[in-house]
C-alpha cells in the first residue's frame, strides 16, 4: 500500500513556489517523496556665501546635523517579498520589513529608519579662524568670498550687514591682510577643484594623512547619492570602484597596525552611507561585485562589530544586494560571511534593525543554495545564535503583547496607521531562515530532532493569531511542514505531534484557504501515523479532504489527494470515501486535470488502489457507473497516443514533452495500469457470497 508524502513550501526571498526536486534511491524504495523545497540634505544653518570669523580662541568643528529619507526596497520576488528597509508591504510572503520612523531626532545617527546624520568629526576636526577686533579700518578693499563672488568695504563705513540684516563689525587692516594672503588662495584653489567633482579628491586623497578631510568628502558623496538621478551620474564616473578602493586601503592599514582605527570608522560610516543609496543602482551589482566590496565589508564587520550604526549601514548593503542570485552567491561563497553574521546576530542580538536585516541577508542565502544551507548550519554556534533570536524576541512580543493591551491602541500605530511590531518582523525572518535550512536532506533531521527550536515553533502557533499576524503564522506552519518530512525516531515533531495537530486545526476553520493549504501539507507528512489519522478523522477532516475535491483549484486538490491517500491506508477509514460521493469526485478530478497533468493523474489513481486493497467485487466497491467511467478512463490514458496528444500538442520545447512523457511513463503507468487491473479481474454482474461460518 502506498503513503504519500505532501512536498515541502519553500521560502525564498518570502513568496513561497515549487520546485523540483529528485527523489533519492532510499526514498523511492520507502514510497516516499521528497519535499520539493518550501515557499535632502537640509541646508546648514550658515547660509551659503555667507563667511563668520570667530575669535581666534574659539572652535567651531561641529558639523550641521543632515536628515534625509532614502528607503531602499528591498520587495521583490518571494515576495509579495519583504522588504526590511521600506514601508510598502507589496506582496504576501516575507514582505514586512522593519517599520521605518517617519522621523528620527538629528542626534540620533543611523537608527534604521533611513534618516541620515551628516559627518561625525572629532573635535579635533575644528577650524581656527583668524583673529577678529571692534575697530574700523581705513581705505577701502576688495577680496574674493567663499562663494568666489567679491566684497567690497568703504571707509567710514560703519559695517556690513550680516544674516537677518544685523550689522557686523569692520575688519581691521591686519584682518584683512590675512585674509588675502592665507584665505583667499585657498579659496581659489578649492572653487577651481571643485569643478572636477569630488570623486578624483577622493580618489587621490590619503586615507593615513587625511582621514579628517575623507569624513567630509565621503559624507558630501553620501548626500549627494540620495538623489535616484545623481546616483546615476556617480556609478558612471566610478564612484563605487573609488569608494571599494577606500575600503581595501583601510582594511590592510588595519590588518598593519594590528587594530581598528577609531578615526577611519568614522570614514567607514559615511562609506558604506553611500554605497546603501548607490547599491539601487541597476548598474550597481556589477560593479560591487568586481571591486571585491562583499569580502570587505565582511572584514569591516570583523574589524569594527561593536559600531552599531556601520553594522546598520552594512547590513542594508547586502540586504539590497542579496536580492539578486550573483550576489547571493557572491556572500555565500565568501568564506568568513557566515561568521561575521552571526557574530553580528550575537553582538547586537537586541538591535531589531540590525536583526532583522542579517536574518532576511541569511534567508536570502540560504533560499536556493543547498551548500550555503549546510555551511550555514555547520558554523560554529550558528543555529543555537538563530533560536536565541527567536526565544528573545519571541518572549519580548509576547511582553509587548501584555502591556499594549493595557494602553491606548492609537499610541500603537505608526502614522500611516499601520501596527508597529519590531519583534514580529524579526520573528517572521529568522523563522524563514530555520524553514530555508530544514530543506537540506542532512540538515533537517538535526533540525527536527532539536526539541528547543519545535517548542518554540509551537509556541509562536500558540501566542499568534492568523487574523492580526498571518505572514508569521504562515511561515511558521510551512516551517513546521518542512520538519515534519524527516520520519527519524528522534524527531520532535513526532513526539509532539497530537501538539502539532491541535494547534494546526483551528487555522482550518479560518477564512484563509492559503493557511489551509499550508495546514493541509503538514497533514499530508504527519498522517504517516496512525495515530494521527485516527485524531483528524475524530476531527472529520476525511470529510474535509473528500469535500475539498471539488474545490476546482489545482493545488487544494493535489494536496487533499495526499492526505486521502495516507487515510485509505486503514481499512475501517475506506468506506467514506464511497459513502461521500469521494470516488465519483476522484473520477471528476481525473477527467478534470489528468491529460494536463501526470502527477495529480497518479494521485488519484494511488488512492483508489489503496482503497480497494480488500476488493470482491469491482461494481460493489466503486459503484457501476463509477466502475464503467473510471475503466474507460484508464484505457484511454494509458494508450500512449491518446493520452499524450493533449499533453504535447501546445508544448514546442522539447526537454519540456521528454519531461511530461517520463512523468506519463514512470509516475503515471504502474499505478494506473495495476489499477485497471484490478477492476478488470474483479469486475463481474453477480454479487460475492458471504464466507460461511468462518470456514
């Protein structure tokens, strides 16, 4: 008799979607399936042209505090895709990121809501200004501003006017030749140095002399990167080959000096500032990828960890860059990225902004890289990092959850009115994580035997509601599926499986059929027991499945044939399916979807033959008419011609007919054939005799 096993969701880049995946010897000699793998700058305070001269004791190496809102997207894809660093929830699966403040004090720099501070300088960044006195001077005098522009003075004047109208007191002679002779050149130099962009001053500019003046140039870029149309301008002048070159030069300074240089980090903030903005580029990743800026963020992440706004910063660059396979690749194959994450998980394990983007980094990896899953999992303390998320994070929603309900709702929205929940979001992404590295053959058993990470799991079902956290629970119940393929003796999910079951049935009854789908698919795995058959058919979910037969969609029927398939196992189980209308129903489904589609064609053929395991009489079990319509059926399939003229006539590629022709041939026939065989051998006009007294 043959079990079915229902394929795994697999999540990727958060829209869950098919893919195909070979059984293994073992497997099919089980009759097991696999799991297919789861689903503006403001202005400165001192206006422009306008020059202060201070006392000459006096410091000013304060720099203007700059705002700006640049959220980078990062939906795409699986993703109804989250996005950790927008706003917009534009698909289902893995698309809400970390809500961004819509604004943020200037003190606070980088606080993961895309507002941004403008250059940290220390305080021995201050400029001293030439000395300055209340006394008139005489004769008059021209001289070139800070604008290029020139001033005129008069004699006699009694002063000129500063911002707002105020009058400012006349400059002495003295004043005034230093001021032509040491600032005014200077000025003229940097007027006509401007006009070659500031990429070649960076370009040539000395990280280990002048790290002060980088601050400023690499901030000015940061600015400047925040407007989509110069963003474009500055890719094609090399901006992020310069900025990767800045990079490289600081890391192998700090590999010489044996330690990381305070004052380069500050650099390094506005650095990685401004490659976040460029990385939007489409040009981008290319470029990213040839300046070898992935391995050396990854040195950067070593060298400065305790920096929570570079880690921030870092971590937006490769959540937008790991949206697209070449650079997933590229992190993956880098060999200290899966260390220096989760170090960073481990260092700022209560940061929610850092957080969550390194988990939405690490599902972006591990989505379609069966070696970064077992890379990722085999690093050192990696996946106990990942449960220490959950717990944590879990327990503080749990708390919010507690003192939210004792406050005034309205203090709980964000301003456009959305539910602000920091912990779910990370919840949503670690979790996806776990789902992602439970697709690995040799990683998920370890997974599924962890009792701490299925308790926790089940805790999350337990706590949620569908109606207020779907994309959770969703992604929990499909994580929870991917576990429940693995059958080992040590699984925790077959220890606590009537626990599993309990807290899958009341998602049933929701008006979801997207979380009945996925509550069915755990179904499908865990009715390998039987105990669990007996529990759901107490529940009635037989009937569920039977009636979902006709639901018309192609999915709900493939997966509800799964789990009729493993309830037919049981003899005491079978005579519902008749009773319900359900082989009449499986006859539909065939005629329905079997010439389009094999796979589906051989479910219900494998059902059928589990249900008439004990068969007499083909007409007493299946019904006449059924008998007749389901035999000539069969015949018609299992004619080569016949059947495959609908299936390839449409189709012109021709690895695609040699794939639909193998499903036919090897899913479809032996089942199909042994089946026609049976009603044939058993068909007959008379009625079987009981077996008298036993004899």
């Amino acid at each position: 008799m043959v079990r079915y096993n229902i394929p795994s969701l697999f999540i990727a880049k958060g829209r869950s979607f098919w893919t195909p995946k070979f059984p293994t010897e073992a497997e099919l000699e089980s009759g097991l399936l696999p799991p297919k793998p789861p689903s503006d700058p403001n202005k400165s305070r001192r206006k422009a042209g306008q020059t202060r001269l201070h006392h000459a004791n006096s410091y000013d190496g304060s720099v203007e505090g700059i705002s700006k809102s640049k959220s980078g997207s990062l939906t795409d894809v699986s993703s109804k895709t989250p996005d950790p660093n927008s706003s917009a929830d534009t698909t289902r699966r893995i698309h809400s990121g970390p809500k961004e403040r819509t604004h943020i004090p200037v003190e606070e720099r980088g606080e993961g809501d895309g507002k941004e501070m403008a250059p940290r300088a220390p305080s021995s960044a201050a400029v001293r200004s030439p000395p300055r006195s209340a006394s008139s001077r005489d004769g008059s005098e021209s001289r070139i501003g800070s604008g290029g522009t020139k001033r005129t003075s008069s004699a006699g004047s009694t002063g000129r006017a500063g911002s707002a109208g105020k009058k400012e007191v006349e400059e002495t002679p003295e004043e005034a030749k230093f001021y032509s002779q040491n600032i005014a050149p200077i000025l003229e130099t940097m007027s006509t140095h401007s006009k070659k962009l500031l990429i070649d001053t960076l370009r040539s500019t000395d990280h280990t002399t002048s790290s002060e003046a980088l601050i400023y140039c690499t901030g000015a870029i940061k600015f400047l990167s925040g407007n989509t149309t110069i963003v474009k301008q500055l890719v094609k002048k090399d901006c992020i080959e310069c900025l990767g070159q800045l990079l490289t030069g600081i890391n192998r300074t700090n590999r010489d000096i044996g330690n990381a240089n305070e004052q380069f980090g500050h650099v390094l903030v506005q650095v990685t500032a401004a490659l976040r903005n460029l990385a939007d580029a489409n040009s981008s990743r290319d470029r990213l990828l040839s300046c070898q800026v992935v391995p050396s963020l990854c040195h950067v992440i070593d060298t400065y960890s305790p920096d929570q706004d570079l880690m921030l910063n870092i971590s937006r660059i490769f959540s937008k860059i790991t949206l697209h396979s070449d650079c997933c690749l590229a992190v993956a194959d880098q060999p200290t990225s899966y260390k220096s994450f989760i170090h960073l998980l481990n260092k700022h394990i209560l940061k929610s902004d850092i957080v969550v983007r390194v988990c939405f980094i690490l599902g972006n990896i591990t989505a379609k890289n069966e070696d970064a899953r077992m890379r990722l999992y085999q690093e050192a303390n990696a996946f106990q990092s990942l449960l220490s998320v959950l717990k944590i994070y879990l327990e503080m929603d749990v708390k919010s959850k507690g003192e939210k309900d004792k406050q005034d709702p309205s203090k709980e929205s964000s301003e456009d009115g959305r539910s602000v929940n920091k912990q779910e979001d990370v919840l949503i992404k670690v979790i996806r994580v776990i789902a992602n590295l439970a697709i690995n053959e040799n990683v998920g058993p370890l997974i599924a035997s962890n009792h701490q990470c299925v308790d926790l799991l089940m805790s999350v079902l337990e706590v949620k509601e569908l109606s207020t956290s779907e994309e959770l629970v969703l992604n929990t119940v499909a994580t929870i599926n991917n576990l429940s393929y693995y059958t080992t003796k040590t699984s925790a999910i077959t220890a606590h499986q009537i626990r599993v079951i309990e807290s899958l049935l009341k998602l049933v009854l929701a008006d979801n059929m997207e979380a009945m789908v996925e509550v069915f698919r755990v179904f499908g795995n865990l009715t390998r027991q039987k105990a669990v058959r007996d529990f759901l058919v107490e529940h009635k979910i037989d009937q569920m499945m039977i009636t979902m037969l006709d639901s018309g969609n192609r999915e709900v029927v493939y997966i509800s044939c799964g789990v009729l398939i493993n309830f037919m196992v049981d003899e005491e189980k079978r005579p519902i399916l008749r009773n319900d209308n359900g082989i009449k129903k499986l006859i539909d489904v065939l005629r329905d979807f079997g010439q389009t589609d094999w796979e589906l064609a051989s479910l219900v053929c494998q059902i059928l033959w589990n249900y008439s395991g004990k068969i007499t009489s083909t007409n007493a079990w299946f019904g006449e008419q059924e008998a007749s319509d389901l035999i000539e059926l069969l015949v018609h399939y299992l004619d080569q011609d016949a059947a495959l003229d609908n299936s390839l006539k449409d189709e012109a590629d021709e690895e695609m007919k040699m794939y639909i022709l193998d499903q036919w041939s090897e899913e479809f026939c032996p089942v199909a054939g042994n089946l026609l065989q049976r009603l044939e051998s058993f068909q007959s006009n008379f009625e079987p005799l009981d077996n008298p007294s036993g004899s």
